[in-house]
C-alpha cells in the first residue's frame, strides 16, 4: 500500500470512529445492535470471500462457494441434530466442504471443465439435494452456539459487546484472517499459490506441480465454506431451512474483489456489507419506512451492485493473470 | 581438453509424422559457447527440450558431467545444474526481482519464506557474476533486457553451470545484445558453460567458441567461427547457397500514398502507444519501420489498416483522408496488408485455400455473384495463387493450418499481390519461416515496389529493415525518434535510436 493510501486509510477510520461515537452517543442500544449485527453478518462473507481467495490467488474462479455454505450448512445441521454436539456438527460443515472444494478441484483442475460451469454444478447440486433431503421436523436439541465473554474485555462499552462477547466460530473466523493473511503473504505455500495464479508456466518451470497445488488449495479452501456453513446453521441461525444461504456466497464473491484478494481487505468490505444488512435488519424492525418489507430487504443487494460497479470505475484492481484458465504443461 | 558439462549422445526424438531429432550428438565444455544454429523447425527446440527434461529421447541419452542421465523432468535437470532462459521469460510479472529468483527454492526461517536471507544472495550473486540489479523492483516495471538479467540470476541461484539461452536477443536492441553477449562471455571465465540457441548468424560468429548446425532434425556441421563465414553458416542451415543480401536497384519515389499527421493511438489498455506520429510514403519506396517490439508497431499497423480507431490526428490514403475507417473501407483504396500474425489475421486455418485466397475480396465479382461464391472462379484463381507464389501443398481444397509457416505465409503475400494494390503494410513478414521463403518474400516485395507500389515495412528484425528499406524510420515508446534515408544509416545508429538515445541526449 502506497503512502498516501496509507493516510487516507487512516482518516477514513478516525471519522469512522467519530461518527460511530456521535450515533452511540444519540442512541447507545440501537447503534450496539446494528454494529452486533454488522459483525454477525461479515464473518460468513469473510469465509466465504477467503475461500474464494485462496482458489482466485491459484487462478481458479469459485463460483459455488453459495452451494458450499448451503449443504455445509446441511451437514453441519443434520449432524449436530443426530449427535447433539456442536463441535460434530461443525467438524461436519467443514469436512463437507473440503469434499465440496475437492469436487470443484477434481471437475475444474483434474478434468479441466470450464470452471463457470464446475462452480454452477456446485451450486444446483446442493440446492437440489438439500431440498430433498431436508426433513422439516429435525431440530437442533441443543441450541445453537452462544456468546462467550472476553473476560474483562467484554466489559468495554459497544466495543465489548460487538466484538469480545461474541459465540466461538466468530473468534475462530477472525484468527483465520490473521493465519491465511500470514500464510498467503509470508509461507512458501502462499508465494507458490500467488505465482501459479499470476503466470503457472513459470512456476512449473522452476518444479513446482501447478496442478496439484491448484487441486490442494481449491480443496482446503472448500473447508473455509464449510466452516461458513456451519456458522450460518449452528451459530447464526440455529436452524437449517431452504436455500438458507440466500445469495451470500455471492456476495462472498464481491467482498473478495473489493477487498483486492486480501484477507484484511476483505474483512473490511464484509463489514461494510454486513453493515448494510444489519441497517436493514434494524429498519425493517423499526418500521423505519413505510414500504414493503422486500424492498428494505434489497438493501445490501442494491449497495452490492454500486459498490463493484463503483470499484470497476476506480479501477487499478488486477486479476490474477492466469484466472480462470486451465494449465496445460509444456 | 576440459571437462564436458553436457551432451547428447545420439538423440533421436519422433513426433507423429515428424523425426525432430535424428541421432543428434553434441558436447559442451565448461567455459566454452556452444551456438546451435538452426532455422525454425530444424529441431532446436526438441534438442533443447530434451536437454532440460521436458521431452524423453526415444533414442540416445543425455550426458550430464560424465554421468548418463534419464532427466524425469525440469527440476530433474535444474537439481544436476542445467539453468535454461526461455525465449519467453518465466517470470511472474507483479512479484519482485527476489521473489522470482527464490520462486520454487525459497530459504526457510520458521516456516516462513525469509525475504531477507534471500536479498542477502541475490545480492551475493548479483555482485559475483557483475549483473547488477535492484532486487526490490518489481519484474512488471524493469525493461525487457533486466527482465532477462533476472532470469539470469534464477539460473545461477540455483547453481547452474550450464545456461542454455533460447533465442535470447530478439527482444533486444542490437547495443543491449551486444551487452548480453559480453555477460555470456564474462559467465564463462567463470566456468559457466553455455548453449545459445539463435538464428541470427552475425552474434554466432561473435560469441561462440563452437558451432553446431541443425537442418531438419540432423546435425549438418560442426565449425568454429575461426573457420566460417555467415554466406558458410547459412549454406549449412539452408543446404543450398543462398543469397544473404537482396540486390534491389535504387528507388525511384513518386507522388505521397500514405501520409500521417501527428497520429495517436491507444494499446489495449488505453494507454499511448502512438504519440503524434507524422511520416509519409511514397510511391515506389520502402519505409521500414525498426524499433524494438513493443514500441507502438503493433499499434501503427493496425491503425493504418482499421484495425484500431485514431485518439486523434490524420491519415491520408491516396486522396482521401481517414480520421476513421473500415478495413475493408481502406483496403478498397489499393491497401493490402500483411499481418503480423498470420494465424490470427491472415489465414482462416479450418477454411481452404481457395477459401484463403479471396479473403479480402471474396465479395466482389467475379469471385461471387448476387451474393453466392462462385467456386470455379475462385478455385482457377488459388492455382493461380499456389503457383506463381511457389506455395508447397498437395491441393487448393485442403484447409490452410495444413500449411507450413512459409507456406502460409506465401499464400498470404499472393493473396495480397493479385490485387492492383498502391501501398502494402508488411508486418514481419518473414518471422520464422525459412530462409528460402524468407528470399522469396523479400524479392517480391522489392518488386512490388519496382512497380510503383508505396512500402511500409515493419520488422523486428534489424537486418531486414536494414537489406530493404530506401529509408528507415525508427520507433521508441510510441515517439517517431527520426527518420534516416537508408544509405546514412547503420545498425549502430539505429540501435542508439532504438534505445531511445538521440544524437542530442547522448551527447549531453
């Protein structure tokens, strides 16, 4: 980041700052619950974009990150519900989703199908056999997962309530922005996974098996949906219900790319989203204005559209050379 | 005599229909040059290949400092030493010159890549060998000859002493190979070995210490510079005597064909690639355009053809003047074009060669009629085509990928040359194809010329612009540097210009 970026980045947060004060200052109760819901909303756009990342960074478009929380979020459900232990229910979510990253990986970099339509099956397939199988009656008996207090930390005014009081896959979604930030950045792993997305020839020219990287990343990178998934039915919702993942892998997809494929970057644009959505949350809960409530609910969708288009306009954001194309050797 | 670093022992390597290698030997000793010579397709790339363990010899074996070898793969090759330069560079482009160079052999401290251990060598290394480099830049900004400096070093960081060098100058300014060959030279007082893979004869005789010659797959010589010649070097390539220089007779200018008035124009990504370009040609002489590649040829051509829209300024066809035009608005006006990718904008490969043939004017009579081709005429006039351009192929029905470069490339040039044409844009028109075509070419573009036709030539290869060219205008980043008649201009002159010095700028 240059200089100058720097500087603005700084003064955007302070007046960040200040108006959050203002606005807890005129309303403490609403501004903590809107930012609560903010932070609830960003950690599943915050898997789901580092999932894309990982798989983008390699040179393969994931576009069935959306199926992967969806039957993640199936598994982790239907496991935790038979077993009535979250932690099996959540180790489910994310096994079903590295077998979800392996499959895209397996079709996309082992078959070499267009990797649009790899990420499409994902998606069909988990709308479809989670319809299915979806049995009305099961119930999660144990509840879903609650908050747990940073000792003295929670106690902090807003600060502690929106972000050191909060349920275990929350903590655990923070520390893997800080573990895939380090990995991508600064382990050998992630400056191989960076030159085979940008230019694979070179790297097989220098021995590393571009295919099987690929094939690996894609995979574990499946495990970070499945960790989405889990959190969206043991922590977010407590439930399983249709289609319950309601476009967010998608929107997983834009937050990647307006946080430039970085994992901070990220973050800080799935706050923004899920700023929206709590806002909209908090509107639709007060009456804020008379319209439809579906109209209210367009809200993060709306801003979506703007906010990419708006940073297609600013420019200066590159993709991976090599995105979206399979590599052939020699 | 010294220790022999690398051979090849027999190589015989098969493609479907193709013997590449046939029972190749050759040797190289440590702190020698080893040129292999060849013309595209004579079977250097296999060699090489086979070499650096990309390809399995189906006969023969590779020898690696005395020992046989069965190379399983490149870092087979790069573990035992060998250190290839790809003609085109295997770098990533928005990583850093150190990143590059440790890319696949990272220094490790607790887990992590550990940058500054790797500096630390780079550094090392870029002293030692006196290759000079920031290891900080990132590849994406250093120019084409640093880039290939970094490629360099990649080879050295991983202990290579033998660097087999691919075709490495043609991106270069003739002063910038000339450096690079001094680089090869200092590397082997070192006890480097290197094999130069090159077409162009004048840097073999003045950087190799033995020669190998390749022509359809077999070793054909084996000389020193000591004991050749470059009319020796191409008889050996060509297996015929050849006429390295075009005699032409001298030009005799007409009235202005084409005019440019301060022409811009925007690349691919909207930046300036053309910069208030203001030259003309006239009737009955050759412009060449030299310049290294990348400098807005690409970009000139296609603005004069109609490929790419003006950002601003003026061009004059004949007559007519054109802020914007069709091709076939501009190719109606006499122009035709030899592009620079025949593949992509010459020939249609799935389509015949009659088909080929009327490309550019299939939709006028007589070729059809009230909207329907008429196959007789056109087929009568891609005999026609086949036979006074010498085109090799066994039919006129048969699709045009069957062709071999020089073929195709034969059938484009008679395309465009059937026609009454007032200004031909020629492209690299003679880029990898034989020797004999390239003769062929070039004595028919002279001809054109002789005829009264107005010549845009533009090439990457120096020595052509230079053997036919009446004068000779010179590219440097988007910016026409100047304008030389052909007999006060030199390769060095050139070259400087090329580089973007002038006369002005050198001597201040």
């Amino acid at each position: 980041m240059k200089l100058h970026q720097k500087r603005l980045l700084y003064a955007g947060l302070i007046v960040l700052l200040v108006v959050i004060w203002i606005f807890y200052a005129a309303n403490g109760p609403q501004t903590t619950a809107v930012l609560a819901g903010t932070v609830r909303a960003a950690t599943l756009l915050a898997l789901g974009a580092m999932c894309g990342m990982i798989g983008e960074r390699s040179g393969v478009v994931n576009i069935g990150i959306e199926g992967q929380f969806l039957l993640s979020a199936f598994a982790a459900f239907t496991v935790a519900s038979m077993t009535s232990s979250l932690f099996l229910g959540t180790i489910a979510g994310i096994g079903m989703g590295l077998l979800m990253g392996w499959m895209l990986a397996a079709m996309a970099v082992g078959l070499k199908v267009d990797q649009i339509i790899a990420g499409t099956v994902l998606n069909i397939a988990a709308l479809g056999l989670t319809s299915f199988f979806y049995d009305r009656s099961r119930s999660l008996g144990v509840g879903k997962y609650t908050n747990i207090d940073l000792g003295p930390l929670a106690d902090i005014p807003l600060v502690g309530t929106v972000l050191f009081s909060r349920p275990p896959l929350t903590y655990l979604t923070m520390a893997l922005l800080i573990v895939v930030h380090v990995a991508l950045f600064r382990s050998v792993w992630g400056m191989r996974t960076r030159a085979i997305g940008e230019h694979p020839g070179a790297a097989d020219t220098v021995g590393i098996d571009v295919l099987r990287l690929r094939y690996f990343n894609v995979t574990i990178a499946g495990g970070l949906a499945g960790l989405g998934g889990a959190y969206l039915a043991l922590e977010a919702v407590g439930t399983f219900s249709r289609a319950m993942s309601g476009g967010r892998g998608f929107l997983a997809l834009a937050v990647m790319i307006f946080g430039r494929r970085t994992p901070f970057g990220a973050y800080a644009a799935a706050l923004f989203f899920g700023f929206t959505t709590a806002l909209q949350n908090q509107f639709q809960l007060n009456n804020t204005f008379d319209i439809p409530p579906q109209f209210v609910g367009m809200l993060p969708f709306i801003v979506t559209i703007l906010v990419v288009a708006l940073s297609g306009l600013i420019g200066s954001m590159r993709d991976p050379a090599a995105l979206g194309q399979t590599y052939e050797k020699g | 005599m010294s220790e022999i670093l690398l051979g090849a022992h027999d190589v015989s390597k098969r493609f479907p229909g193709v013997l590449a290698n046939n029972q190749v030997s050759l040797q190289l000793e440590r702190g020698r040059i080893l040129a292999l010579l060849g013309e595209n397709g004579a079977g250097k790339s296999t060699l090489v290949n086979i070499l650096f363990g990309m390809y399995r010899p189906d006969e023969g074996h590779v020898i690696i400092k005395g020992e046989r070898v069965d190379l399983r793969g490149p870092d087979d090759a790069i573990s035992r030493g060998i250190g290839m330069v790809h003609q085109h560079f295997q770098l990533v482009p928005p990583m850093r010159v150190v990143e590059n160079i440790v890319l696949g052999a990272e220094p490790v401290l607790r887990g992590l890549v550990d940058l500054g251990e790797a500096r630390r060598r780079v550094i090392e290394l870029s002293r030692r060998y006196g290759l000079e480099i920031d290891p900080d830049a990132v590849v994406e900004d250093l120019p084409v000859g640093m880039q290939q400096r970094v490629e360099i070093l990649k080879a050295l960081y991983r202990n290579a002493d033998v660097l087999i060098m691919d075709e490495p100058t043609g991106v270069l300014t003739p002063q910038e190979a000339d450096h690079l060959l001094g680089v090869l030279r200092e590397l082997t007082q070192t006890g480097l070995g290197v094999v130069f893979i090159t077409h162009k004869l004048r840097e073999v005789l003045a950087v190799a210490d033995d020669i190998v010659v390749l022509r359809n797959g077999e070793v054909v010589g084996q000389t020193t510079p000591g004991e050749t010649s470059e009319n020796g070097l191409a008889e050996m390539m060509v297996g015929r005597s050849v006429m390295l220089r075009v005699d032409k007779s001298v030009a005799e200018p007409g009235d202005v064909v084409l005019e440019l008035e301060k022409l811009s124009v925007e690349d691919d990504r909207g930046q300036i690639a053309l910069n208030e370009v203001s030259f003309e040609v006239r009737e009955g002489e050759i412009l060449g355009v030299a310049g290294v590649e990348g400098n807005g040829q690409r970009e000139l051509v296609e603005a004069i053809t109609g490929l790419r829209g003006l950002s601003s300024g003026l061009m004059k066809i004949g007559s007519d003047e054109f802020t914007s035009g069709s091709t076939r608005q501009i190719a109606e006006k006499g122009v035709a074009h030899i592009p620079e990718d025949r593949e992509k904008h010459g020939l249609i490969g799935v389509y015949s060669l009659e088909e080929n043939s009327v490309l550019n004017r299939y939709h006028r009579k007589p070729f059809s009629l009230r909207g329907f081709l008429r196959r007789d005429v056109i087929k009568r006039h891609a005999e026609g085509v086949v036979d006074e351009f010498d085109v090799r192929t066994p039919s006129t029905s048969v699709p045009a990928s069957s062709l071999s470069g020089g073929n195709k490339q034969k059938l484009i040039v008679g395309r465009e040359f059937s026609d009454d044409i007032d200004l031909l844009v020629a492209a690299q028109p003679t880029r990898g194809i034989d020797i004999g075509a390239i003769e062929f070419i070039h004595r028919r573009i002279l001809d054109q010329r002789d005829k009264g036709t107005a010549v845009l030539l533009v090439s990457a290869e120096l020595d052509e612009i230079l053997g036919l060219s009446d004068r000779i205008a010179v590219l440097y980043d988007g910016e026409l540097m100047d304008v030389l008649d052909a007999e006060d201009s030199n390769r060095e002159k050139i070259g400087l210009l090329m580089a973007g010095i002038t006369d002005s700028k050198s001597s201040a």
